[in-house]
C-alpha cells in the first residue's frame, strides 16, 4: 500500500518529475526558512529558495519554470549545506533551469540563460574564458552595446581584458567534455 507522500507525488506530476530528475526527497521539506535566510541572492529573487520548493510540492510547474530566481540563482550551494533535512537545493535549481529549457518556458531573466550559452561557447571554442569574446558575443545577441561600456574601459585599462585569448593546448580534451551534453541535447 502507498504512504501518503507516494499518493501526493503520483498525483503530481510536476513534484515526480523534479524529485526523480534531482534524486532529492522534496516533500521532506518542512518550511523552516533556513535555505532562505542564507541565500545571498535571496533580495534579487521572485521567489525564495524555500517557496521554490512548497510550490513544487504543490505542482506549480509554470510559475516556477518562468520565475526570475531559477537563473539568478548562483549555484553557491550554502541552501544545500543549511537543510537540515540535507535537500541539495542547488541541485534542483539546476534541474529547473533544464526543465525550463526542455519546456521551451521564456526565462524570467532572459539574458542570463544567453549569457550561460556564450559563456560555454566561449570555453568551448577558446578552451577558457577570454572576457572580450564573451563580452561582445554577449553583447551580439542583446544588441545592448552601450550598458556597462564605462566599467568595461576601466577594465580593460587595468589590465582584466586581454585583447587575444591566452594560448592552450587542451582543444580535443575540452571537445570531449563536451560531446555527451551535446549528445543530451540532441535526445531532448
Ligand atoms: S545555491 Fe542558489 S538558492 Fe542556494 S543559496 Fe546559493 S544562490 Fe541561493
Ligand atoms: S532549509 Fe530545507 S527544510 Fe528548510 S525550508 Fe529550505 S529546503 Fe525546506
């Protein structure tokens, strides 16, 4: 016979399929705020760390898939370390922002899922970061060339961006790394 939480998950959807991506116990979380009161990003977010997971609970698969705070969220890991109940939190950010990907869900920050895209492209192609080909691919797609042009003067005359990419021999390593993404992508 089920227990009340198999019953709860097998009527929602959203909960399972977050639960079984993350392999993180969600319905043990008991509201105590702690992820919360921790978070260092929780006065930018829509919805704080411990809402995001009451409203998976409760299957509110298109408010948290469209919500700001699944991209503002830095992956710094100090909610998973905080849960008393040990719910890697961060994990789960993660699995939304693949479920809003999959799902085709316009990002609540739309210009961080781009900035994720050409960073990783950036490392893909160059074999680490080089700010000035991540900065004007970024700005390519936003066509927003103007913001932050002063900060990236005062950058680029102390020296923090380097006109070439420094050079490294690693290409057909990083290739590799990324092949089984790229074949994940293709299957999704
Ligand atoms: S991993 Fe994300 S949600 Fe958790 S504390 Fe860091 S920024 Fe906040
Ligand atoms: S710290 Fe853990 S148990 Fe507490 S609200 Fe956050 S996720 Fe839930």
């Amino acid at each position: 016979m089920d227990t009340t939480v198999q019953v709860i998950q097998k009527e929602n959807s959203f909960l399972s399929e977050v639960a079984q991506a993350s392999g993180e116990k969600i319905q043990a979380c008991f509201q105590c705020q702690k992820c919360s009161a921790g978070c260092p990003i929780a006065y930018a977010m829509d919805i704080l760390p411990n809402q995001v997971l009451r409203h998976i609970q409760y299957g509110h698969r298109e408010k948290i898939l469209s919500s700001k705070t699944i991209w503002i969220c830095a992956s710094c890991y100090t909610c998973s370390v905080r849960c008393p109940n040990e719910i890697d939190i961060a994990k789960i950010m993660d699995v939304l922002r693949s479920l809003a990907i999959r799902s085709g869900i316009e990002a609540g920050e739309k210009d961080v899922p781009l900035f994720h895209s050409v960073f990783l492209n950036t490392i893909k192609s160059k074999g680490r970061i080089h700010e000035l080909s991540l900065i004007l691919g970024f700005k390519s797609k936003t066509r927003d060339f103007f913001k932050d042009a002063g900060l990236g003067w005062k950058m680029f005359r102390k020296g923090k961006i380097k006109l070439l990419p420094s050079r490294w021999g690693g290409g057909k390593e990083i290739q590799e790394i990324f092949k089984p993404v790229e074949r994940f992508q293709k299957k999704t």
